[in-house]
C-alpha cells in the first residue's frame, strides 16, 4: 500500500477542483480524501441553481468512497477560491458544518486529519476533533 504524501494530496485536490460545477457562486472547491486502505477519492462541489440540492466536495469524495467500499479515512485535502483566484489571492478553505458532520461519521475526531490548503506549501493541519468539538456521533445514541 502506497501513501500520498500531503503535496500529492493537494495537488490532487487542486486536480479536481477544476471540475467544480459552480455556476452561481463562482467558488470551486476540490477535494482529495485518503482512505485507510491507501487509495485517494476526489470530489468537487457540484452547486444547483435551487441551492439545497448542492453537494460540497468533501461529501463528494466521502460518499464516492462509502459507494465503493471505504469506510475508514486518514486524512482529507480541502482547496477552495473563487473561480480565476490568483496563487496570492487563495484563502484556507474550511469544510461547512454537515461536511463536518459526515466526517464524524466515519472518521476517529482525535485522529482524522483535515488539511487546509492554498498551495502545496501553505497549508494547516487540524484534528477534526478542532474543527468539531462537541460533534454529534453514533456514541451519542
């Protein structure tokens, strides 16, 4: 088994992103999701012009995994800027709060690792445990 080493994983991310369908906000974010068995799933955010049926990019690579068999992640790569954003004018793009909570699905808060990107050599490492303190999971049932 072969583990991308987090460049990879953002130029992954950064791959992907170009496919965003984003027609109304203009924002394109990628996303490139390690799986425990070493494989990397991407996703896009994939908007819709009634909203609500809009995907994030981070649920994009979670549910193409789960489709296909994965259920257990070590760590995921989240890019995002407005369409045409320069290398300079990138910010860190962090994941929304129901992408947060289907990684608390499936993934270890103290372990999973969430990586915010604006390039391959800026970027910030949180726990997910950071970024979803006091989240609800299956232990709450």
């Amino acid at each position: 088994m072969i583990i991308m080493d987090d460049k990879e994983l953002i130029r992954e991310a950064y791959k992907v992103q170009a496919y965003s369908y984003s027609p109304y906000s203009g924002f394109q974010v990628g996303a490139a999701l390690l799986g425990r068995n070493g494989r990397v799933y991407t996703g896009c955010n994939i908007e819709n012009a009634s909203y609500s049926p809009t995907n994030c990019a981070e649920r994009t690579a979670f549910f193409k995994a789960v489709s296909e068999g994965e259920k257990e992640f070590v760590k995921i790569v989240i890019v995002g800027n407005k369409k045409g954003a320069s290398e300079e004018e990138r910010d860190y793009c962090a994941p929304c709060g129901v992408c947060r909570q289907v990684m608390a699905e499936f993934c270890n808060p103290k372990e999973f690792q969430v990586l915010l990107a604006k390039s391959e050599t800026d970027y910030r490492t949180y726990r997910l445990e950071e970024l979803f303190p006091f989240g609800f999971s299956k232990e709450d049932l």
